[in-house]
C-alpha cells in the first residue's frame, strides 16, 4: 500500500480528525512529478506487489480538482508499465467526506472505473453526523454528505462507507445500522471505526477500560441487527475480518496477522511535503517528534532530500524495527488474544504505557478483545441453535 496525501486541506472541521486545525488549512498540493519520483524509487527497489493499493488519504482528496488526479494516475499507470516485467494490478482509493462530490467528479470515477475504488465517511444519521463531522463554521455536513452519496447512486458507483462510533452512536445502534442498510444496495461494504486515540475524545468519542460492557453490548446488537436484515445483504468488515481472525488462528500454521499488520515497507507513506513514514498510515513527523532524537517523529526522510535506498538503508529504520519488534514479542508471550490480533498498537503502548514491550492498552480491550470475544460468542450461539 502506497498512501498518498495530495493536499493537507479540508474543507470540514471535524472535532476527531487526527489531523491539527492549522495543517487542514493548508493548501499545498504534492506536485505530481513527487508521486512519479516516488513510484520510480519503489518500483526500482523492487518493493512493489503482485497487488498495490494507492490510497489518497489526510485532507480531502476532493479538494485538488479531477485534473490533477488524472495526470497523477495516468503517470503512475506509465511507469507501472515501462518495462517488459510483468506490471504490478494498481488499484486507486480515495477516501472522501462526500460533500464535494458532484456530477464532475461522478465523471471521473467512472472514467478510471477499472482501477478505482472509492470510500465514503459518515457517521450515519443526521443526529449521529452533525455534531462532529462539521464545516469551519461550525455547521453539520450532513445534508451535503448525503447529496453527495445520492449522486453516487444516481451514477451508479459504488462505494463503501466508514462511521466514526461515539457515545451517542452506542446508545442508538438500530438508528445507525438502519441508516447504512437503507443504502446497502449502493455500498461494497461497511466499516464503523471506534477512534484509535480513546484519552483525548472527551465523553462523546473517548473511552476507558470501564467502558468494556457497553461496546460490547454494541457490537453483539450490530451481529443481530445484520444477522436479522432479511433479505438484504450489508457486509460489516469489522466482524467478518474478527471472524475471519478467529477461523485463522485455528489453522494448523496460524497467521502472524499483528506482525504482518505493521510490517516495514507493507505500507509507505509520502505527505504533500515529501516526508516519508511507514507500518501506519497517517503518521505525521510532528507526532513523538523527538523519540529519535531528529525532531522529525518516525519520518524515514523527504523523498525532495534523499532517495528511498538512503532512508530505507538507515540507522533510523532499524531502531524502529527494532521497536516494534520488542512489542511484538511482549505481546506474543502475554497475551491469549495475539494470533487474532490485527496489529497497530505499538505505538499506543508507547503512548500509553511508556514503553513498547508493555502490556495491553485501552485500545487492545476496546477494538481486539470486547470485540473478538462478542463474535466468537454470537457464532458459538448461533452453531448451537436446532437446525
């Protein structure tokens, strides 16, 4: 996976976004020949899959005009073949809020329909979306969300959808679920996204440990609400991912899903700028900025300053590695959840805990455990039920 962030700008101002205000009001664009520098480096390397997924994604892609992503994609579809090896399948993915969409940009997706997918953020009902999901003066987005994913259907493009669950979400799970059933016929599938960062979302997104009997209330309403949607289909990645954990972890030879989850070089990230990180995506070098000790957070380098060989090939990378690694060997010798672990909490640890080689975090109980054991026990009730 290749993340991309095109411009840093936003025309929303979300009360969650990882993203800090000032940078979302950013208007700087990565200039198209970075992305082909880039490409060239990776596939030069021989870093590329059979597969590769570019994700434009932190800011909103919509922002930058149709234009500038045609040129983008067309560059990285001619360098994916200038040579005789067999080319890598590239997929596009933008992750938009919906509210700039137009019959414009309906165009545009339909004209790159072979080699583009689409994802769609909203928190649901109007009830559930404006309070947070809000523009720079203050007002709900949800109206024009919703223009946009209608004109999506109108065009018969198909995406999927994300929803951010806060306390409110908890407390109406009927309301939410129905919302994304009402448009199951026009969704690939459906993700609600519990927010990686539990301390600093104040009672309406943030959690605690104590919270555990409620989100799991939540999740084994949502296993009834789509086990019961009769006759329609709306596929939760959350729980067929879990389910499909668990089944791994029986194997004879399970997975190693935390490892792989977060392993170097799996994913490469290239901000507007040109800073390149990698294991997560969104990773800014502003967040733990003086963990290594060059002020510039887990950036490898800046793709404008020194090639991809130079960073990958550094003393930094290593010392990250090395990191993760002392995470996840703590949590392959102490916890009874590792096998169906996804990953991505190593730096949780850190934050939350002070080290890497720590114990579980809120996160862990939250996102893995309450919700691994909610699947595992709703499957184990329904094989005992009379056939």
């Amino acid at each position: 996976m290749i993340v991309l962030q095109g411009t840093p700008l936003c025309n929303l101002n979300c009360t969650y976004c990882d993203l800090s205000p000032a940078s979302r009001k950013l208007s700087h664009r990565m200039p198209i020949p970075m992305i082909g520098k880039l490409f060239s480096q990776i596939k030069q390397l021989e870093l590329l899959a059979d597969e590769v997924s570019i994700v434009w994604h932190s800011g909103e892609p919509l922002s930058l005009p149709p234009e500038y992503y045609d040129e983008a994609i067309n560059l990285v579809l001619a360098l994916n073949n200038d040579d005789a090896g067999t080319p890598a399948r590239i997929t596009f993915d933008f992750q938009t809020n919906a509210t700039l969409i137009d019959h414009k940009w309906c165009e545009f997706f339909q004209r790159h329909r072979d080699h583009l997918r689409l994802g769609v953020s909203c928190d649901g009902p109007r009830e559930l979306h404006d309070p947070l999901r809000v523009n720079w003066s203050g007002r709900g987005s949800h109206t024009q969300a919703v223009r946009g994913m209608d004109l999506l259907a109108e065009h018969g493009i198909k995406f999927n959808a994300i929803a951010v669950v806060t306390a409110e979400t908890l407390a109406q799970p009927q309301e939410f679920f129905d919302f994304f059933l009402d448009r199951a016929d026009d969704l690939t599938d459906f993700h609600f996204n519990i927010l990686a960062n539990h301390a600093d979302g104040g009672p309406t997104i943030g959690y605690s440990r104590n919270d555990t009997r409620k989100y799991s209330e939540f999740y084994r309403t949502m296993l009834s609400l789509a086990q019961s949607a009769k006759g329609r289909n709306l596929p939760v990645r959350n729980f067929s991912q879990t389910l499909g954990r668990i089944r791994a972890a029986t194997a004879p030879q399970p997975a190693e899903f935390l490892r792989a989850g977060t392993a170097p070089l799996r994913q490469l990230n290239c901000d507007a700028r040109g800073e390149i990180t990698t294991f997560y995506a969104g990773l800014s070098a502003e967040f733990l900025a003086d963990h290594y000790g060059d002020g510039k957070g887990l950036s490898l380098g800046n793709i404008e300053e020194q090639t991809l060989a130079k960073m990958l090939g550094g003393h930094k990378l290593e010392r990250m590695m090395d990191d993760f690694g002392k995470s996840h060997r703590h949590c392959a010798q102490t916890c009874d959840y590792h096998a169906m672990c996804p990953g991505g909490f190593e730096l949780t640890q850190l934050v939350e805990n002070g080290a890497f080689a720590s114990g579980e975090t809120t996160e862990c109980v939250i996102h893995v455990k309450t919700l691994t054991d909610a699947v595992a026990s709703f499957v184990s009730a329904q094989l005992r039920q009379p056939a």
